[in-house]
C-alpha cells in the first residue's frame, strides 16, 4: 500500500508540472511517497522484529519486491532525468536556476541546457583571457631595448587574434603593474615600457594609446586627491611625460595638467612640476614656446604671492631656475638632464613605426579633463567609439524638427552645386561651414567631421574659395582660417600653398576676389597666424601692376590696423632669419618706394602721417634693430 500511495505521489507530481503552480504540490506528494516507503521499511523491521504470523516468511518476498517497484517508480516520476542521487542534486540546481533565470529575464525562459551551454561558454571565455594574460605577461617580462621590435610584432599578432577590448585590458593592466608600483621605478624602464604602448599606437591603433592613457590618468588623478605616501604618484606621472615623449599625446595635456598644479601650488605639486620639466621640458620648448612662457610667467607670479606659505624656499627657487633655463635654452643648468636615452629610443620608434602614420595625425590632442570625463561627454578622440550618455535633445524635439532638416539640407547641397563643391569630402565641408553658428562651432564641427590626409586639406581649399567668392568681405572666413593655423601647423602649411597658387594666378582674380584676398591674408599676419615668410615667392625684382597693387593693399591693412608692438614683432621674425635676407630687402624697398611715395595722391594728411610713422617702425624692425627685437 505504500508503494501504491508512492505511485499515487508521484502521479500527482508528473499531472502538476503541466499545471504550473501544482508542481510544488506534487514534490509535497513525492515526499509523502518517500514517508511511505520509509514506513513500508518499518513495517519490515517490525515483521522481523518477532511479530507473530503463519505466512509471514512466504509474504516477506513478495511485499520486498513490491516495495522495490514502488521505490523505482516513484524515484523516476520525482526525477525524471536523473538515475542517481547525485544527478537529482544538480537537476534540483538546474531547476532553481532556471526559475532564478526566469525571474531576471521577465518572462523569458532559459532551459537548464542552455544554461549549462552558457556557463561552459563563460568559462571557456575566462580561461581564454587567463592564456592570454599569461602570454603577454611572459611578453612584458622580457621587454627590452634589443628585443624591442620582436615583443612589438608578437603583441601586433595577439591583438589580430583577439579582441581589442581583452587585449587593451590586458596590455594595460599588466603595463600599470609594471610601470606604477609602490616603490621608485628606473627611468629607462619605464622610457621601455611607454615606447612598446607607442609603438603599437602607431601600428595597430590609437584606441590602445587611449586606452592605457586614460587608465594612467585616472589613476593619478586618483592617487593624488587621496594624497597617498609612496612613489605610484611619481610613477604615473613620469609615465604621463613620456607618453608626450614618445607622440602618443600632444602638448595640450601637459600644459593642462602643469597649469592645475600651478594652481593649488603645494610641496608636492612643486615636486612633479619639476618632475616634469626634467622629463619634457625642451620638448615643450620646442612644440609650443608661447604656452610655455605663459606658464612660466604664471609660475613665477604664484611663488612671489605664495611666499609666506612655505618654510623652506629652496625648492622654489630651483623650481623657478630650471624654468629660466628652459625659457633660455640653457641645458647645462639643469642638473642630471640627459637626453640621450629619450632621443636614442625616438630613433628605435621611428625604425619601428617606419610607414605606419608616425606623424602629428596619430597624436592624440586631448586636454585633462576630457579624459577624465570620457565617461560623461564621450571619448570623441577615437574614432567609432560609442558614448551611452544623455542626449543633448529629447526625441520629442527630434521628430518635428526632420523636416526642417532635411529642406535646409537640399538648400545646402543646391548652394555647394553652384559653388563647384565636385565631391562628397567638398559638400560636407561645405554644408558644415555654412550652417554653423559662428567660426568656433564651425571649427569644431569640422574637427568632429575626422577627415584625414588629403580630405582633411579639402578644409582649407573649401574655406579660401567661400572668403574669396562673398560679395563683400566676410571676417568669419579670416577668423575660422586662424583658428585653424593656431590649432595645427599641418594647417598653417596648407594655408601658406593655398595662398602661393593665388598669388601665382592674381591678374585673373575679379575685383571682389582679389579684395577678399587682400583682406584674408592682412588678418592672417597680423593675428600672427602666418608669418610675413608667405611673401618670400613674390619676385620683387619682376613686380607687375597686380602684384604691386596685392603688396601696397596689404601692407596697408597690415600697418593701419595694427598696434606698433605688433608691428614690430610681425617684422622682426623677418630680420632674424639668413635665409629671408631677399625677402627683407625687398619689403625695406617696396615700403619706400611704392607704398609711402603713393600715400601722399589716394590718402588723406592724417592718414598719411600714422601710415609713414608705422611704415618707419615696420623698415626698423626688418633692419633687427636691438631696441626692437622682442
């Protein structure tokens, strides 16, 4: 009867599972099947324990083998997949898992096999990434100079087999342990170890730059609000140098973060100021002088107010000297600066990133806290990356707003037909030009458009034919242009072509055109956004009518709307150079022949007084008179 009751459970429990909630019910039946047995296995007890009946020892069989069927019953209809009671164990885990999984993906039903086919999938993923955290680190422990290229060329294959995003981790993970311990780090191997993440900057992408640049970053930034003893700081930061060193970033980044330690100015931000101009200084020298006697200025400013706030003004002091040798290029007075190894390793870098885009393009000109915003505002320095943050604009603005699109965008392409505007590279410049707000948004607008090489000089060949082609003078086109040239010199180069094949073609120009240009190029030179060098192609031994009228229009312009300090730096960079010695006779005998003899005829007297008093400064400073050189 037992066995029969067991059966009847277990009947329940197979009839519920098709019902849904019942199926509890049913384990409650199985287990009063299972109670049953036990009491069929007392009752056995009981028998032998002496109860006293005739046929008991012909019954005893009989009701064992019918136990044992009620027993292989009920354990197949309570477990219908298992045989053992170790398999029932994990089919009970299953079951919760799946019921676990149903709970999380509202609704959807995940059966056990496909949990257990994602769970083997997971591990093979894991164990995957062990092999090859293994395999670089192995990589990484035998970095060196000699075997430089080698090490390059097997990351190179690691990141064509896996994914970019195991191998960034990975790299940079094992790179941070490395380079950023607890303890002072050797200088050359860190030099090493920032050469490698360059290296394959250039060869592979600049996603593993950025990627090893942010994790450095936020981990100073981290390490230095907590103020926590130790060299990690030192190390982050010397990493940050050489990264600059090595082209993986620009000079904006250090500037920026050189100005904030400026700002709060305590012990230890003299300490990585100095840190820093020992690693990059003549570098920062060389690329941007102008920011960096900004930032001296701004240096020596904050120690003269803050003089009271420190004890001891002997690290100051030093501070404030090594910037004056770099303000004056004086190697010898900084002491242990050596820059042979840096320049020994750039060399090795150019061996190995030979024809891989080892120019400015592949630098990264990011400022500080772009990178320590990236979660927020996106990483828009690389190219495809995706940012989940909050849209500027509500799709409930969006949806009425296509229309209007979508008009002014065939307006646009209409108005680029008409302007010549031949190609796709053309006609989005173009468009982007002439629906922006004012020169700042259209300058970021068109950074953000990622063009490279040949489509990115497109910019400049559009903007100079839309100043050109206005019916009057327009200033947006001459501020968007210098914007552009203090962005970049690749810019300034492109600018400077530009206007050789326009002078080379000036007695075609129609009379706006030409005017227009004369404009264009007077606010380039006073703003200093080129140098008076653009002139150096025009033959002042063969001058035509054109040409005379181009020069006396924009030296006209240029001295008139200038102020004499100006004056005298735009014409001074002229006298300092040997090889513009053509260049300066020619302006010294153009300005006294041609621009101050007319002025008296087309000019009023007071004009004429201010022109001659700023054309005599402008013949001084091309004569690199001591009192007027800056």
């Amino acid at each position: 009867d037992a066995g029969s009751e067991a059966e009847d459970g277990g009947d329940a429990g197979s009839d519920s599972e098709d019902g849904g909630d019942a199926g509890s019910e049913a384990e409650d039946g199985g287990d009063a099947g299972s109670d049953s047995e036990d009491g069929g296995d007392a009752g056995s007890e009981a028998e032998d324990g002496g109860v006293e009946q005739e046929d008991a020892p012909e019954e005893e069989p009989q009701k064992a083998a019918a136990e044992g069927r009620a027993k292989k019953k009920s354990g197949g209809r309570r477990v219908r997949f298992a045989e053992d009671e170790e398999t029932s164990e994990n089919s009970r885990e299953d079951v919760d898992a799946a019921v676990q999984s149903l709970c999380e993906n509202a609704g959807k039903y995940l059966p056990p096999h496909v949990l257990r086919a994602e769970e083997t999938v997971a591990t093979q993923k894991r164990e995957e990434r062990e092999r090859l955290k293994k395999h670089v680190q192995g990589l990484i422990n035998r970095l060196s100079e000699p075997n430089m290229a080698s090490i390059s060329g097997q990351l190179e294959e690691l990141y064509m087999a896996h994914s970019r995003k195991d191998m960034n981790d990975t790299l940079t993970g094992i790179l941070m342990s490395a380079c950023a311990p607890g303890t002072a780090m050797p200088g050359r191997l860190v030099m090493e170890h920032v050469l490698l993440v360059s290296t394959l900057h250039h060869t592979v992408g600049i996603e593993v730059g950025a990627h090893f640049l942010e994790a450095v970053v936020r981990k100073f930034d981290d390490i230095y609000k907590k103020g926590t003893e130790g060299k990690e700081c030192d190390n982050l930061f010397t990493i940050i140098a050489h990264l600059y060193n090595f082209h993986v970033v620009q000079s904006l980044l250090i500037f920026d973060i050189l100005k904030k330690l400026i700002g709060t100015f305590t012990e230890k931000d003299i300490e990585l100021i100095l840190l820093m101009l020992r690693n990059v200084g003549f570098s920062l020298r060389k690329d941007d002088a102008l920011s960096l006697k900004e930032l001296i200025t701004e240096t020596q400013a904050k120690a003269s107010g803050a003089g009271s706030k420190f004890q001891d003004q002997t690290r100051i002091r030093f501070m404030l000297e090594t910037m004056l040798a770099l303000k004056n290029n004086d190697m010898r007075k900084i002491p242990g600066y050596d820059p042979e190894p840096v320049e020994k390793l750039r060399k090795l870098q150019r061996a190995l990133v030979r024809g891989a885009g080892s120019g400015t393009e592949s630098q990264l000109r990011v400022s500080w806290d772009s990178v320590l915003n990236a979660e927020q505002t996106g990483r828009w320095w690389i190219v495809g990356s995706a940012w989940s943050g909050a849209p500027m604009i509500s799709s409930q603005q969006k949806a009425p707003q296509k229309p209007l699109a979508g008009m002014v965008s065939a307006k646009m392409l209409e108005l680029a037909r008409k302007q010549r505007m031949n190609t796709d590279v053309r006609r989005n410049i173009f468009c982007t030009i002439m629906t922006s707000e004012d020169f700042l948004d259209a300058f970021e607008k068109l950074l953000k458009l990622g063009l490279k090489d040949q489509q990115e000089r497109e910019i400049v060949h559009v903007l100079m034919d839309c100043c050109l082609q206005e019916k009057t003078y327009n200033p947006f086109y001459a501020f968007l242009a210098g914007k552009f040239c203090d962005y970049e010199r690749r810019f300034q180069m492109t600018f400077q072509f530009s206007i050789w094949d326009k002078f080379r073609d000036l007695e075609n120009l129609p009379a706006t055109n030409f005017s227009n240009l004369v404009y264009l190029v007077a606010h380039l030179l006073k703003t200093k956004s080129l140098p008076l060098s653009i002139l150096k192609v025009i033959e002042f031994s063969e001058l035509d009518k054109p040409r005379v009228h181009f020069l006396r229009e924009v030296l006209h312009v240029l001295l008139m709307g200038t102020e004499a300090e100006d004056i005298c730096f735009i014409f001074a960079r002229v006298s300092d150079n040997p090889k513009l010695g053509v260049l300066r006779e020619g302006l010294k005998l153009f300005i006294s022949h041609f621009l101050l003899k007319s002025v008296q005829a087309h000019r009023s007297a007071e004009e004429a007084s201010a022109l001659r008093e700023r054309a005599e400064l402008a013949t001084k400073a091309l004569q690199g008179r001591p009192s007027l050189r800056m």
